[in-house]
C-alpha cells in the first residue's frame, strides 16, 4: 500500500536510507510516495533498482530539491535514458544547497548527450565526491571528452569515480585522462571490464601517473587485457609515482611480469634500486596466484614497513657495494656508512623479518658486507689525500705567479 508507505514516510523521523526494488507506476500512488519522501527530514540515502515511468521520476527530481539532508542517490537498472539524464541535470543544477556526496547512475541507459546534461548540473555539486556511470557502454569518446571537463573546475572534489563496462576505447581514455590530470582530489578509479582498452590506451594513463596533482591510491582494472606492452606502459607510468597503493589485474589476462619487476627493483645499479617504486602494495589481487617470487617479496614489504623497502632490497640484490663515487665527499660519508649497516642489522633481526615470508639475512653475512664497505672508504683516504695535496699545491703555485708579475709590474713603473 503506497498510500500508507508514503504516509508514514513522511511521519517518520528515524529512517535515513531508502531501498526500493519496485516502484509504483499509478500517479495516485506516486505523488502519495513522493509527498512522503518531501515531508522528510531525516533521510541522507536513496536507492532505487528499478525502471522508473517519466512522470516518477520527473516527480523523484522535484522532490531531491527539497531534501537538504540527502547525501546519497543511487539510480540502478532505472532506464532513465536521455530525458531523464535532462532532467536530473536540471535538478542538479537548481539544486543551490547541494548535500549529495555520492552519485550512482549504473545502467541507466546514458548516452553522450544525456551525460552533457549530466555535467552541466553537477557543476553545481561543490560535495560531490563518489561518482559511479558503470554499465551505460552508449558513453563514447565524446562523452568521456564532456566529462572530463568536469574535472577542469576548480571546486571539483571526486574521489572516487568509477566507469566499468562502458566499452571504453583508448580514445575514450585518452578524453578522460585529459580531465583528471586536474583532479588533486581523485584516489579511487576503476576501468574495468572494458576490453576495448588496449597497451596504447594504458600509455596514456602515463601523463596521469606523472602529474604534480595525482594522488591515485587505486586502480582497478580487472577485465583489461594487460599482457607484456600493457604492463610496460604501466610499469613506465608507475616509475615515478609515489601515491598508487593497490593496481588491481586479472591475473588470467596475460600480465607481464617482468615489467613489475624491474618497477618494482631495478637492479641494474644501486641508486636505481633506491630510486624504484616502494610504494604499490597490490598488483593483480590479493589472492591472486602465480605473483613471481620477488614481486612478491617486494610487495610485503611495502604494505608491511615501506620506510626500510630501499634498505632491503638493497641488501636483496647487491652484496657488493661500490662507493667511490662517494669519496667526493671527503670522510664525511663514512659515519653514515656504518650507521647504514647498524640499521640493517636491527631491521634483520626484527620480528616482522622473521615471521613474514621476507628473506633475513645473517648476521655474518651483513657484518662482512659492512667491513668490506668500510675498507674501501680507508682505502680510499690515502686517494683523498693526494688529490686534497695536489689541489692546494696548485693554489699555493698560481697565487706565487700572481704574485710575481704583480711585483714586476710595479718594477716597471718605478723605473719609469
């Protein structure tokens, strides 16, 4: 009975989420519920997984207006189509004491110029942090082009948007990367299940990655065909990005490890070591299977204690340290190198080292490692010291020549 539900809807000052599966299509019946939801004060959640007839939810729109406490509107399975997309956009858009903080349209059947309509009101949504358009695959390149525009204003505040299933392409991406270079706010994207996406397209995530004002801490991209050049283009994109914890993959789509690797532990020397990613805790899931044994490694140890994943994949992959390139620095370095290998060693002997699946170290191993390390700094001293010699004996024999020909000189103008 809608009458009496709308009755005591409007009655009640205790219900603060709305569900409805199936909604009324007699008028009589719909004004009785939506005289309800206006009378109320308390509600801050609707959600509504139903088709919705024009005349509900032009009503639905009207009476969002007057709901001040409203923070959440979820519109599933609603088939509100272009129309509707109007609608709600002019709804947005007169809505001048916005409280919506998360909007969900999940296959509404939009379009591109139902979502044009869309952005022009959620300009107006200065809350607006949650933004969910999945399962609407009509949303072209041209859409995600008007989308992007969004997140070009300067109060935009999304967090977290996620565009599943929307048979995205690379140009798609490419229109929406566009946009949220801009976004400091942005820490949750999902792409996943759209297949279209290929290794050129993940290329583009790369200006992303690399902007000032990224602050991505996931990316979800399950259903993706990854493979070796999609995991390259992330790899490249990832090297320099210090925010992007979780990376979720279908494990099953082919991802080239390698590329993780090397990301993750670059062992080519060890200041590229040091100058690796340290801070993605996730690649592919959680429980995924098949994750190479040192990707792995170096995953645990960031979610764990990422401020020591420098140190110990360091003493991971290079039992010898070459330091001459540090002797420019006199025997200043040489406290700092003992102080080093005096913090590997508590760090090895830690209980997060010995009951995770991290390798230790033994101590032998690490003290060996440190007096080979100091040796080559004594050995270098004796270097240190004939180029220090040598530099001021060369300073001491150019300012005697300055001197000589400035007493000459003077020589010259007496005799004058």
């Amino acid at each position: 009975d809608y009458l009496s539900l709308g009755t005591y809807i409007g009655d009640s000052e205790s219900i603060q989420t709305i569900h409805i599966e199936c909604f009324p299509r007699e008028r009589e019946e719909i004004d009785a519920l939506m005289g309800g939801f206006s009378r109320n004060r308390s509600i801050h959640h609707v959600e509504i997984n139903t088709d919705l007839c024009h005349y509900a939810f032009t009503e639905l729109g009207r009476v969002i207006c007057n709901m001040e406490n409203i923070e959440q509107l979820s519109l599933q399975r609603s088939n509100i189509g272009r129309d509707g997309c109007v609608a709600l956009g002019t709804t947005l858009e007169c809505w001048e004491t916005s409280s919506l903080k998360q909007l969900v349209l999940s296959d509404c059947d939009i379009d591109d110029d139902g979502l044009r309509a869309l952005v022009a009101g959620m300009t107006n949504c200065c809350s607006l942090s949650y933004l969910q358009l999945s399962e609407n695959p009509m949303i072209s390149a041209e859409g995600l082009m008007c989308l992007s525009s969004l997140f070009k204003t300067n109060h935009c505040v999304l967090k977290g948007l996620s565009l599943n299933h929307l048979n995205m392409t690379d140009e798609g991406l490419k229109a929406l990367v566009d946009g949220i270079t801009n976004c400091s706010a942005l820490k949750d994207l999902s792409l996943s299940r759209n297949p279209r996406i290929t290794a050129a397209g993940l290329g583009y995530l790369s200006v992303f990655f690399e902007s000032e004002s990224c602050c991505l801490e996931e990316l979800s991209l399950y259903g993706v065909r990854i493979g070796d050049d999609g995991a390259a283009a992330l790899a490249d994109g990832l090297a320099s990005n210090a925010s992007l914890k979780y990376l979720f993959l279908s494990a099953a789509a082919g991802i080239g490890w390698s590329s993780f690797s090397r990301l993750l532990c670059d062992t080519s020397s060890i200041n590229n070591t040091y100058s690796s990613n340290h801070t993605l805790e996730v690649i592919a899931d959680r429980s995924a299977v098949g994750i190479p044994w040192d990707v792995e490694q170096y995953l645990t140890i960031h979610g764990s204690h990422p401020q020591y994943a420098a140190m110990y994949k360091i003493l991971l992959n290079h039992s010898v340290f070459h330091l001459q390139s540090f002797f420019q620095w006199d025997l200043k370095f040489l406290p700092l190198v003992a102080d080093w290998f005096d913090k590997a060693l508590v760090i090895n002997d830690s209980s997060w080292v010995q009951h995770r699946v991290l390798v230790s170290f033994p101590r032998e191993e690490l003290q060996r490692r440190k007096l080979s390390a100091l040796y080559q700094c004594v050995r270098g001293i004796p270097v240190l010291e004939v180029s220090d010699y040598y530099i001021k004996a060369m300073q001491k024999s150019s300012a005697k020549r300055r001197m000589t020909k400035r007493f000459s000189i003077n020589r010259l103008f007496i005799h004058m």
